[in-house]
C-alpha cells in the first residue's frame, strides 16, 4: 500500500539583487558622456600645447644653439671677468644670479633685471666662459630659465595666453581629466568578458572597434593622465591654493635655506667687488668664484645657480641638476666673511615635499630628461586620439547614419544605486567638488544641461498623463 503524499508547491525563481557595480555603471556610463562631450575641447587643447611644450625642449637647444653651446677651450675664464662682460655688454641690466656653465662647451647664463620685464622674467645674457666673449642676449623666464620658444609654449598651455582668464581653462581640464580617465577605465573593466582589455580587438567593425581602441589605449594611458591631472593641479588657481594648504598642514612644506644676515656686510680691511650684490645690499667681499668654491666645499656642486645677496641677504648657490637622480641642495654664504650660514639637503626635504618636487618636474619633462618629453609627447598623443575615438562612437550610436548622433544614458541612473551607496557618494561628491573648485562648478552645469534638456521629456509625460 502506497501513501500519496502531496506534492510541495514549487517555490518561485528567486531573481539575484543587482550588484553595486551594476546600479552605479548606468551613472558611471552618463558622467562619463558628458564630461567626454562638454569637457573634452578643453582637455584636446591642453593636450595639444602640452605637446607642442613637450617637444620644445630639443627644439629650443636647436634654434638657440649658438646661445647655449661654444667650442670648448683650454680653461675657463673667473666668473668675475665673465659677469663684467655681460654688464659691459648690457649696461642696463642689473645682475640678481649667475649660472656657471654647466659642463664643457656650454655658456655661463648671467642674469639681469632689466627695463620692460615682467617679475617672473630675466635678461639672460650668454658668456662664453673660455673667452668671455658675449654670445647673445634672451629673456628667460621662471626658476627653469625657459627661453622665449618654451615659455610661449608654456604659457599657451598654461592660460592660451589669455593671462589669469585663461588658467581657468587649463584647470577644468585638469579637474576633469582624472575624472574621465578613472571612470573610463572602470567602464573598460567592467567588459572583461566581453571584450580583449589589453589590445583592440581584432576583426571588429563598426563602433565596436571604434570602442576597442578606445578602450585599450586608455587602460595603457590611464596612470600617466591621472599622474599629469594630479601634477598639474598642483600649481592650478584654485585647487593648487587648497592643496598647498594640505600639504603644509600635512607637514609637507617644501623648505628654504635661512640666508638672512645678522648684521650689515663687508667691514674694514676687505677689499669689495662692485657689482657682487643687488641693489640695496652691501657690496660683497667676495668674488663670484671663492662663494661658488666655498659651495663646492659643501658639495653643491652639480648645476649651480649663484643668486646674489639682497638687503639683509647672502649669497644663495643652489643646484639645478633635476634630472633623476635629482641635485637640489642649497647652501647659504655669508657676504661679508664667506661663512657657511645654512645648508639645505634634498634629502632633509619632507617626504610629501620630495614627491611634489618629482611631479612637477615630471609634468615639465625635466624629471627624466628626453625619455620624460618623449612619454609626454606619447601621453599628449594618446589623449587626442581618445577623445577622437570617443566623439567617433559618440557620432556612431546615431539610428541612422547621417542623422543626429546617439543620446547618453537614460536620466534617472541614479535612482537604481542603493541609498548607502548613494549618500556615500554624494558626501565624496561635495567634499571633492568643494577642494576641486572648478570640478564642482562642472558638476553642477551638466546638472543644469541635463535638467534643461529634460524639460521637454517631463512636459510630455504630464501631458500624456
């Protein structure tokens, strides 16, 4: 005898929660459009000047060649008699440093104040240091001395020489760029099963391989353009004031030799050199030549810079060598006596100090010398080509070929990430928007784009309704 049991109902197919990746990509997949679309002219413009930058350095040893090379001679001449000749030849000028040549067949760069130039300009004046025969005048601009082709360029990438107006540019584009590249590289990630990650896929047509190289030679260029939009808005208008101050608090202050005087300079029994100091300070007595061997002594020795003393003020002989591994310490010399008032070691700099020297000079491409301008060249290059292909895709998610192209996201991807994850990212959100001023104030007008292009959408609804 059987007993027959009920049958169980069947309990119905359970359907799996999305996961967070899942919510968020819709989200990740608008930004990403429109922050390509709207902020991209700007990042193509500053990838194009930095460019134009990164390949001005070799261009600038080429065209002012007779400037910075001479034969090399059997000795060089005192740095005293090579200061004169440029004063003889530039009578107008007030000399404020001096750079000794820095190897053989190089020129002493001598550098004056001078009538019509702007605070952060120089007249440099060219010595051959084997003859001190004058070998041309430039103006030279910054700590890094860039002769007029890099600092046009340098300013075009800068502010496209619009002055302050223009460095809003070039800093949404930085405030932007990690933007774009972190949430792109997520987006690429997030197709590992679909699609080759690490070269474009072969044999694909169409948008599909528009995407394919969009997508491989952004994952080769994602730290690079995340480390130039890092670098660069450190010396940003407005983000750069917020990072400095995170940096002191931090403790990550970059230090500056103590080259202040205890009293007046020079005394009784010393002969004085005219010319040695600028004006407002007491003649030195010391040449040029016994403060850059008293530097020696302290090995700052690689690249020198030899600034004269001011009013209150030593002598500050400082390395330029920036080129890794880098030679950048610093020693203070007293005017009056040659004594050693400080030295300063790069290797005493903070920590946070050492890497945001290392970052800069790697944005000017000082830091590894030619292979440093060749990978900003590469990175400018890749950055153009992905925007391109990104526009390209933009155009071919068009309906019909020939009509408008393809719209993003549909609104309302925020409404499917859970609302932990949602506050979360609002409370990021505003903190970064607040330290990236010009970040927020994109966020906030896409906001405004996408309400306004909305409107019609919701007019239509109400109206079916």
């Amino acid at each position: 005898m059987s007993v027959d049991t009920p049958a169980r109902e069947s309990a119905p197919p359970t359907i799996p929660k999305p996961g967070l990746w899942a919510a968020l990509r819709p989200l990740a997949l608008r930004l990403h459009f429109y922050a390509g679309v709207l902020v991209a002219p700007l990042l193509f413009v500053a990838a194009l000047t930095g460019l134009l930058y990164a390949l001005s350095f070799q261009a600038e040893n080429i065209l002012y060649r007779h400037e910075l090379r001479v034969p090399v001679g059997e000795s060089a001449k005192p740095l005293t008699a090579q200061v004169a000749a440029a004063k003889e030849a530039h009578p107008e000028g007030e000399v404020t440093a001096v750079w000794p040549a820095p190897e053989q067949g190089a020129t002493t760069r001598v550098l004056m104040r001078a009538p019509g130039l702007a605070d952060d300009e120089s007249l440099a004046v060219f010595v051959d240091p084997y003859t001190t025969d004058v070998r041309g005048a430039l103006t030279s601009t910054g700590s890094s001395g860039a002769l007029p082709l890099r600092s046009w360029l340098s300013s075009l990438h800068a502010d496209l020489q619009l002055g302050e107006l223009g460095r809003n540019y070039s800093e949404m584009a930085a405030s932007w760029l990690w933007i774009v590249a972190l949430g792109g590289l997520a987006l690429w990630i997030g197709r590992r099963r679909r699609m080759r990650l690490l070269r474009p896929e072969r044999g694909a047509t169409g948008r599909r391989r528009t995407l394919s190289w969009h997508g491989s030679v952004g994952l080769w260029a994602v730290t690079g353009l995340v480390l130039l939009s890092a670098t660069g808005l450190t010396w940003s208008r407005y983000a750069g004031e917020n990072i400095a101050e995170l940096k002191d608090r931090l403790g990550g202050a970059t230090p500056t030799v103590a080259a202040a005087t205890a009293g007046g300079l020079g005394g009784a029994g010393h002969e004085h050199h005219e010319g040695m100091a600028m004006p407002g300070a007491a003649p030195s007595a010391l040449t040029l030549d016994q403060v850059a061997a008293t530097a020696r002594d302290q090995g700052v020795r690689a690249s020198i810079q030899i600034s004269l003393p001011g009013a209150g003020k030593g002598f500050v002989v400082r390395e330029r060598d920036t080129e890794f591994p880098v030679h950048l310490d610093a020693v203070a010399v007293d005017p009056a006596d040659g004594r050693v008032m400080d030295v300063l070691r790069f290797a005493d700099y903070p920590l946070l100090a050492q890497l945001t020297r290392f970052g800069i000079d790697a944005h000017m491409g000082v830091f590894l010398g030619l292979p440093n301008q060749l990978a900003l060249a590469a990175l400018a290059l890749a950055l153009m080509a992905l925007i391109v292909w990104g526009y390209r895709m933009w155009w071919q998610r068009g309906p019909v070929r020939g009509r408008a192209p393809g719209r993003p996201q549909p609104r309302g991807a925020w409404r499917r990430v859970p609302l932990p994850a949602l506050a979360a990212l609002a409370a990021v959100t505003l903190v970064v928007g607040w330290f990236v001023p010009l970040l927020g104030i994109g966020l906030v007008a896409f906001l405004g784009v996408d309400a306004l292009l909305g409107l019609p959408a919701r007019r239509k609804g109400k109206a079916a309704s």
